[in-house]
C-alpha cells in the first residue's frame, strides 16, 4: 500500500480544485456541483464548502446523484441497491460540474451523464475528479479538472478516505 | 445486501430485512416517478410475462407501468380469450412463454398456492400478484410502506383489518407484512367472515367495528367479496353496511385523525362511504401511486443474479 496524497497534501489539492471552479464560473450564478454517489459526495461535500468560503455565497446550487439505475452492469454479477438523488434546483440551463473520485474506466460518467440528463437539459457538464487513472480508459472521457493523475495497472485499486466516513483524510494507492 | 428469495411468492417466506430493503429500494424509485422523466434503463434487458388467470385492473396496470419504467419488455396474458379455455394446463401455459425467453413471470391465480406450484416447477423469477384467497404480497407492501409514508413507521402501530377477512388474500399479506414490522394488527369484521384460529397468526379478533376503531391508528377495510362466497355469510348487503359499513359520523364520533385505506376495487355504500373514502383521511390514492414504487423494487431486486455488496 502506497500514500498518494497525505492529509495535507489532500487539502491543498481541494483548496486548488475549488480555486480553478471559481476562476471559471466566477460567482457560481449559473453553476451547480452534483456529486456521484456514493463516494463522490464526500468530495464534492468539501468542494461545495470551499466553493462557498472563496465566493463569500451562503449557498450554491448543489446536489447528488445516484446513476444505479443508468449503469452499463446491472445485471453482471449481482444487485446493485439504489442511493438517494438529491436535486432540489433545476438543471434546466445550469452549467454542472460532476464530481467523483476516482476517474478509471469512465463507465461510471456515462451513466452519470445519462442520470443527469433524465433530470433535464444543463447547459453544459464539466467533471472534476481527485484521481485520474489516465491509462485505464475504457470509454473516451476525460476529466476538466483534475487533483493527482497517476499511471495504474488495472489490478490495483484507489482509495480515497475522509475523515467523515473513514476517520482519515488521505488517498492510497492498494496493490 | 440482495433479497433472501430467488422469487416473491408471499410475505411468509420474507425476512424483516427483506422488507426493509424493498421499502429503502421503493424509496429511491418514488424519486424517480417525481422527476419528468419518469423512466430508468434499469432492467433494458428483461422480457417480464404478466400472467393474469383471474381479473384485475389496478394490479396489471401497476405491474405493467412498473415494467415500463424500468424499460423491461412486457407481454400481457390474461386467461380468457387463451388456449387455457381449450384445456392447456398452467406449467404447459407457462413453459411456452416462457419458451420465448422470459425472465420473469407475474402471476395471478385464483388457485391458492399456483405461484408456489409453479416455482417448483419453472426457472423464471415468480412475483405472485395473489393467489386465491391465500396471499397478494406486493399488496401488503404497498400498504405497508403508505403507511410508513403517513406514519413514519409501522413499529408500535395499531393497525385493525376491516371486513372480508375469511376470503380476503389482502388480509392475510397484511398480518404477516405488519407484524414481522412490529405493529400490532387487529381483525375486525362479522363472525362469519372472520376465520377460526386466526389469533394463532397473533392477532387480536374484534366483532365490533366501532370498538376496533377506537382501539386503532389505522384501519384498511376490505372489500366484500362476493364472488368468492359460495353460500350467504351474511343477510343483506345493506344490513352489513348498517353494522359494519365505515361512515363519516362514525369516523367523527371518535374524536381522533385515523388513517383509512382500501386496497380496491370499493364497493361504495358497503364496506366505505363515499364520505370516508374520499376525505382528507383517506390514503387510498397513496396506496396506488406507491403500488407502482413498489412493484418496481420488486422487480429490480428480484432481476439481480446474485449478491454484489454494498
């Protein structure tokens, strides 16, 4: 098991990522973050924070979005069980940024894309992901804002722990 | 986590966490039935057989509309007008439909038992949409997560059963769905329509509708269902309205908000006024918009060929 990024490391790149969505959507009037369940919202929870420090807003637009429903496997292996969405805004002419942890194969933004356009015709989607296995592509999708791209082989497996859900703040690389 | 059961075949056979699950997988499906597009590619690749022996009207249009949201293909099979008139036995029936690369069959039976019979006997999931006057499970769960819905919960609950208990499929769901939930369910109805034994099933028997009223938080009446009385159980029609019809004043005398459901068709003037079926502390309309909610996590959870996690 390897340390990609430590808990400091891991807040600089949050505070990094928050900074390049501000410097594009400058007042976020037209914007909104809708993280992926299930592991996505627990980025997306701290880059709606800090979206919300840097612009000085009360409130953003933002939400999550479970895309079980729209995966590519749901009948490969076993029973995927459904999360809540949570959209409480319309999506109608928005600019989205989808955010998730980890980029990998991309089937995950496929269906992600496919989810959110059921909800209704955003202007534009953007993704922002932590992690980038650049070289593990199996559809063509690419991040718009990136924490850490890493060359993996398709055996190993990225983990990103928070501190709310797993007691630490840092990304790991397992073999 | 996936379902303990390959088929839904009744309520008995579930565990608690069962339904816990179907309710947390409906949840997410009213969700969906929320948004425009009320629609998921979920199940894209399933063919699901709607197999009605007996009639129905709000069942197969469920099941149907449910299927169609998860973008299952459907083929709709109702007995009459169908070589079963011809003397075609139901696994005879069953297997060449299935023969035509069906994953799942949704059954109606007036046998009881039929759905079990044919589990034995086919591969496909089985989802039993009632059989004879023996169980109606996606009935009992609808019920149960409206209840949920205008309750919160059902632990604790005093929910009473009114009416047609001795025939009713509907009734027997709901006593072993709400008590496996913790609530506690009483009977209510003539002795004639009530069954011997049933306080085996731990429930509480009341002649009196009135007094189970006033015990109750809920109460789902039942219809009277004549077609399945084969000899007179009670006088008049009017003479059961009269001593075990629910009416408005009666509702009014009991100083206190009850829920009221129905699970259909309703024999207005019988067993329910209009009065009550139509008030505010009516859920019946509920009870049919979650039925779809909940036939698709059904359906969903018994697509699934094994067990992925969380």
């Amino acid at each position: 098991m390897k340390t990609l990024l430590d808990k400091n490391q891991l807040n600089i790149t949050l505070q990094r990522l928050a900074h390049q969505l501000v410097e594009n959507h400058l007042n976020f009037n037209n914007t909104a973050i809708i993280g992926i369940q299930p592991r996505g919202i627990l980025l997306s929870d701290r880059i709606a924070e800090l979206v919300k420090g840097i612009t000085g807003k009360n409130s953003i637009d933002y939400g999550q979005l479970d895309i079980t429903f729209y995966r590519d496997d749901v009948h490969q292996g076993g029973i995927h069980l459904p999360q809540d969405t949570n959209i409480n805004f319309s999506i109608e002419g928005k600019d989205i940024i989808l955010v998730d942890d980890v980029l990998h194969t991309g089937r995950t933004i496929r269906a992600a894309m496919d989810a959110l356009l059921a909800e209704g015709r955003p202007n534009s989607i953007e993704l922002m992901v932590l992690i980038d296995r650049r070289f593990s592509r199996q559809l063509p999708i690419q991040p718009d804002y990136v924490g850490r791209t890493i060359d993996t082989i398709i055996t190993q497996k990225v983990k990103v722990n928070w501190q709310e859900k797993d007691g630490l703040d840092e990304v790991v690389l397992i073999d | 986590m996936s379902l303990s059961v390959k088929h839904l075949l009744g309520i008995k056979e579930l565990q608690t966490q069962d339904i816990e699950l179907i309710f947390r997988t409906a949840d997410t499906f009213k969700q969906v039935l929320q948004r425009q597009i009320k629609k998921v590619p979920a199940l894209r690749d399933t063919t699901v057989a709607n197999i009605f022996f007996e009639n129905s009207t709000r069942t197969r249009i469920s099941f149907e509309l449910a299927e169609k949201r998860l973008s299952a293909d459907t083929i709709n099979f109702a007995a009459s007008g169908s070589s079963v008139s011809k003397g075609e036995t139901l696994i005879d029936t069953v297997n060449n439909i299935l023969a035509m690369k069906v994953d799942m069959v949704v059954m109606r039976h007036s046998a009881s038992g039929a759905p079990w019979f044919l589990a034995n006997h086919i591969d496909a999931s089985i989802i039993n949409a009632g059989d004879g006057t023996n169980e109606h499970p996606t009935q009992a769960l609808l019920d149960a997560f409206s209840i949920r819905e205008r309750l919160g919960d059902i632990k604790g609950k005093r929910i009473t059963i009114i009416g047609d208990i001795m025939h009713s499929r509907v009734a027997l769901s709901n006593i072993f769905c709400l008590k496996k939930l913790g609530a506690e369910v009483m009977v209510a109805g003539p002795p004639t329509l009530i069954p011997k034994h049933i306080q085996d099933l731990g429930v509480k028997v009341e002649y009196d509708v009135k007094k189970a009223l006033e015990w109750a938080e809920v109460a789902n009446v039942l219809r009277i269902q004549l077609e399945r009385q084969h000899k007179p159980l009670f006088s008049t029609l009017r003479e059961y309205a009269l001593y075990y019809g629910i009416n408005k004043s009666m509702l009014d005398s009991l100083n206190k908000e009850m829920v009221i459901m129905h699970p259909g068709p309703i024999n207005r003037g019988v067993e329910i006024n209009s009065d009550v079926a139509d008030s505010k502390n009516s859920i019946i309309l509920d009870q049919v918009e979650n039925g779809v909610a909940i036939r698709m996590a059904v359906i969903y959870l018994l697509s699934g060929k094994g067990d992925l996690g969380e």
